[in-house]
C-alpha cells in the first residue's frame, strides 16, 4: 500500500471550507496522482475554484489535511509552496516585460542571474514566443498573454501546476488548438497538472482523470471514459454530456445485475449498482446513442413515442421522441448509408435500450 | 432628436451661463497676473510692460522675508506630503486590501472627515490642541497640522488607483515565490505608482497653498508665502505682490498639470483589458 502512495503528488484528506455558515468544500477527500492530467469540473460555484485556491494555498482550510508528495502543506503561505498557478485572466504584470514575467518566480527562488535569463529564454521559446521577450503583456493578443502565463507558472519548476480555467478568456478555434498544446505541454514536461473548468468536453478531451463537484462535494473521480459510461448518481449522468433519466423500481436483484422496470411496464437489464433492493425506487441513464430506434411494433410492454422533432447533425441524427408519460427523450442515430432507415416528425417508434446502456443511478 | 436632447449644449443659456462661469472665476487671476507685468506703483492703473516687480520679489527691500516664507513653505509641503503619502498609502492598502471590517465606514468616514470640516473649525481646534499639550508653536506645529490635513488629499488619488488593481496580481507573486513584503515592492508598488504620485503631488500643493490652518497655528516670528502675502497685504496691495502670486500660481498649475498627467499615464491595472492583436 506504502508504495502506491509514493506517486502521489496532491492527497487532500477530510478537506472542509467554510465561510461562515457557508460551506464551500465539505469533506473532500481526493488523491491526484503524479504526471497526471487531472482535471476539477462543475457547474460554477460548485467550489471547484475554492479547491484549486485551497491547494495553492490562498485559501485556509477550516478541517482537513492538504499533503504535497507526502509532506503536510496546510499551514505553508503559497510563496512556500512548490505549486505554481495559472490564473483565469493571467495575471501578467502589466509594468514588466514578458521576459521579466516569466523570469519573476525563478528570480524570487534565488536562482542565479545567468540561469534565470538562460531558462526565461527556454520557456518563451517552448510557448512559441522567443521573438516576443521584450514586449508588454498589453502589446499580446489573448492567447499569447495565455502561453506567457503558462511558461511563467512553469519556469520554477513546480511539482504541480494549477490551471483556472485559463481557456476560457479564448475565441473557440484558439480553445481547441491550445487544448492540444496543454496536453502535450503535459506529457512533455511530466508535471502534474490540476485543471478547473465548467466546461464538460474541455475535461474528457485532455484529462487522465476527472473530478466532477457540485455543491462543494466531489461526486465521482475517475477516468473521463468511466465518468461518461459509468456516472455512480443523476448529477454526474446530467452534467456530462446529454442523457435521458427515467423513473423506474427494482424488480429482480441478481448477482452482477439487476431489472428495473420502468413507468409503461418495459423491463430494462442494468448493471447493479451498490446494494440494490427489490421494490426498491431508482433512476436509470440512457445515453441518446444508447437506444435503439425501430417502427412502432404491436409488442404491449416496449418503451416507444412519437417523432416530435428531428435534427440533423452531419454525422448523426438526433430525435426527439414524446412517450405517453408526456417526457421527451432523446435519440441519436448515426447516418451510415448502410442504415438508410429515416423517421419523420409524426412517426410512431418503439425504443429498445442497447445492451449495457441503462446505467442504475443511486439517485 | 434624440441624441440633441442629450446634448448639454443645446440647453437654453448653456453658453452664457458657462462664460459667466469661467469669467467669475478666472478673470480676477488674469488681471492678477496682467497687473503683475505694471510698471508703476499703482495696481489699477497701467504703466507699460516691466518685470520690475519680479526683480523686487527677489531683490528687493521684501526680498529676504519672502525668501525665507519660500523656504518655510516649500520644506514645510515637502516633508507634510512625503508623510502625508506615506500615512495614506498606508491606510488605503488597510481599507482596499483589508477586507470586510466593522470599523470600515468610520474609518473612511476619519479619514476623509478633514475634507467636510469647515477649515477654521480645523484650525481653531488644533491650536487650541497644541495650547493644551504645551507645544511651542513654530515651524514643528505648522509640519504636524499640515501633514494631519493633506492626508484626506493624498489618500483619495491613492485609494481610486489601487481600487482598480485587481488582487490577482498580488496573488500571482505570492504563488511565484515573493514573500509578502516583496510582492509590495515588485508588484503592488509600481502599480499603485501614478496613484501615489497624484496623491504626493496634491498634498504639496495643499501645504503648499494653506493659509487659514497656518495662520493660526505658526506662532510669532515664523512665515509661510501665504501668511507673509497676508502680512504685506494688510499695509496696502503693492505690485510685488501681484508677481509673487502669479509665482506661486504657477507652481500650482504646473503640480496640477502633472499630477493630472501621471494619474493618467501608467498602464492600465485591469489585467486583461482588450489586448492588441499582433
């Protein structure tokens, strides 16, 4: 057990935060790996940034114990610790040169004139902006103020960098291209990055991990495949990408799985979750992707509706389908030229989930 | 219409109301310095152009007494101002930066206080002050009375700027390894360095122009350029008067029109203000 703990860099153990009656973070208990790209995601206001500020050290916790590779850092000011930030509008100091900006922390640590000027360089030229040293941070556009942030949070060398939702300042061409060059920054340079955002595909497309929060818990960690696939309660399964919940009661409990059935009768097989009990209220996920659409069948018991709209959106085609209970659901179809089968506004359909894809949500 | 119905200018009386304004207010100063050029003893009649006035400010029988209200004055607005500065970039960074305290309010309320009190209240009561406590009166009563005054004055331009630095920045050297005090001296210090310099410079232009508060509390024997002017006046208004006026009005313009222009030179604090594209 010793040795799994050896490659931690953050481990946060009963971590509260309270502003007076106010609590921001309630018993986060978190362990963030070392290298890795871990990645705090929620509504805003769920305290993601709280924690983020909490582990550089501008917030004090209420309870808890924050370790840095091991070693306790609760009670060090941020200048004492070895986590460096990049803050959601830079922060750049305007009446310093890019090059005295990245050169600032390395300056503040001691290091030698002669190293801090070799390595400012480095930096600059990692970011793509040797050329631009001299400059202002005014005289940049947004996303070189954002690459000067990142080489002067990454110029000391910090064992974890944190990043505040530095993307979203961005136009959207620019987010998705520095999406790429975070991550490569990342594998690259094999620091352990700890960053916060809202936004729910920024997160699945660079994190090793994920940390989804809202209302000051951490409510599921894990890889963005089985946060997407395997959300543990109906918070995790709506805020990652689209889902359809339905109401549904426990009917048979077996060793691995269970059957829920739902409000019209229809059966559905589902992986159990923790201690599922026969009779027993539940929800269930289905992804739009998740359910098959067919011609409405004369079958008494399947889940089916009407066509109420259709969308077509290049690769697929979404629907909206209205059961009898007066809920939309939502389809999407891929357009392969193999399945040519079309439905419009009106039609009848019966809906069948895929194998696997009713997830059982503890609430 | 409806941009002229915003349009100040279009007000009935707008141009006549504005030139009654600017003649009340400045034509007795343009006829001040005019009359400051007379050659002749009388300053209502005009003799032709001289600067013989000026040459007796500095050369003439007055000219000592003069010289030492001068200096009186300058080192007197030199020293209130570098500590009134000091005083109120203190407190400023104590209310912007300090957080929610009970005592904010009242503390802003002390602070800018000195500005609402009618200045003979002011100067009635720090006599009677320094009468209490047996302070000899003198050049020291002048420096504390003007250095407790000019705060309200230094701290305003001080406050406003630092208001518009965003804490991050602090945060941000703080995260790069600067100990708090090094996070004043690199960051927060230049970047509240117009606000300081505007408020300094406002100060000294105070002091410098005090007359009612240093009337009372100089003492015998010692004179700042308002009190001596005040002095020389009581005898009947000669024309070295006039040119040692227009002296000291121009120091002020020239204080005024550089704090003005600091104030608004230095880069903008916002932080990520709309970036140039390159």
């Amino acid at each position: 057990m010793e040795s799994s703990k050896e490659n931690l860099a953050v481990e946060l153990q009963g971590v509260f935060k309270k502003y007076g009656d106010f609590v921001a973070l309630k018993k986060i208990d978190l362990e963030i790996k070392d290298n890795e790209f871990f990645t705090l995601l929620g509504p805003s206001g769920c305290g993601k940034t709280t924690l983020l500020r909490v582990i550089a050290g501008f917030e004090e916790i209420s309870e808890g114990t924050i370790l840095l590779k091991g070693e306790r850092i609760g009670d060090l000011p941020p200048n004492k610790r070895p986590i460096n930030t990049v803050f959601q509008h830079y922060a750049l100091f305007p009446h310093m040169t890019v090059e005295a900006n990245v050169a600032f922390g390395m300056k503040m640590l001691g290091m030698s004139k002669a190293e801090v000027a070799d390595r400012s360089r480095k930096m600059l030229e990692m970011v793509k902006l040797g050329d631009f040293a001299g400059r202002r941070p005014n005289q940049l556009s947004g996303g070189q103020q954002q690459r000067v942030a990142l080489a002067r949070a990454m110029a000391p060398g910090p064992q974890v960098l944190l990043l505040d939702e530095p993307l979203s300042a961005l136009d959207l061409k620019l987010r998705h291209a520095m999406r790429v060059e975070l991550k490569q920054l990342q594998m690259e340079t094999g620091i352990t990055f700890v960053f916060v955002t809202h936004d729910q595909e920024e997160a699945l497309t660079m994190s090793d991990r994920i940390g989804v929060m809202d209302h000051g818990i951490l409510q599921q960690v894990g890889t963005p495949h089985e946060i997407y696939e395997k959300p543990v309660n109906r918070f995790v399964a709506d805020f990652i990408g689209e889902t359809n919940i339905f109401d549904a009661t426990i009917s048979h409990v077996g060793d691995a799985n269970c059957v829920c059935v739902l409000r019209n009768g229809s059966s559905v097989g589902c992986e159990a979750g923790s201690n599922p009990q026969v009779g027993a209220k539940c929800h269930l996920s289905i992804r739009p992707e998740g359910l098959e659409m067919s011609r409405a069948n004369d079958e008494p018991r399947s889940l089916g509706g009407r066509v109420e709209q259709v969308v077509y959106l290049g690769t697929d085609t979404q629907y909206l389908i209205r059961i009898p209970s007066g809920e939309l659901v939502t389809v999407r179809c891929q357009n392969t030229i193999a399945d040519g089968v079309n439905y419009s506004t009106g039609d009848e359909v019966a809906l069948k989930p895929r194998d696997g894809a009713a997830r059982l949500l503890v609430d | 219409m409806a941009l002229a119905s915003r349009n100040i200018r279009k007000y009935p009386g707008f141009f006549s109301m504005t030139l009654l304004c600017m003649v009340l207010l400045y034509a007795p100063l343009a006829v001040v310095a005019a009359y400051s050029f007379n050659d002749s003893l009388s300053i209502t009649r005009w003799g032709g152009f001289s600067f013989r006035w000026y040459l007796d400010v500095f050369f003439g029988l007055e000219a000592d007494k003069f010289r030492d209200a001068a200096w009186n004055s300058l080192s007197i607005a030199f020293l209130a101002a570098t500590a009134s500065t000091i005083i109120a970039t203190a407190a400023s960074i104590g209310m912007v930066r300090g957080g929610e305290f009970r005592a904010k309010p009242a503390s802003f309320a002390l602070i800018s206080l000195p500005l609402m009190v009618p200045e003979i209240v002011t100067a009635v009561a720090t006599l009677i002050f320094f009468s209490a406590i047996g302070f000899v009166r003198g050049y020291a009563t002048i420096l504390v009375a003007h250095i407790v005054f000019c705060i309200p004055f230094a701290y305003l331009p001080i406050e406003a700027r630092l208001r518009g630095i965003e804490g991050t920045f602090e945060e941000a050297a703080q995260d790069l390894y600067a100990s708090r005090g090094q996070a004043f001296r690199f960051v927060l210090l230049p970047l509240m360095a117009p606000g300081i310099v505007a408020g300094y410079l406002l100060a000294f232009i105070i002091s410098l122009d005090d007359f009612i508060i240093t009337n009372f509390v100089k003492g015998a024997g010692i004179e700042t350029l308002p009190t001596a002017i005040f002095g020389a006046v009581k005898q009947g208004i000669k024309p070295n008067i006039l040119a040692l006026s227009t002296l000291m009005l121009l120091i002020s313009i020239g204080f005024v029109t550089i704090s003005y222009f600091v104030s608004r030179k230095g880069v903008k604090p916002g932080g990520h203000g709309a970036p140039e594209t390159t």
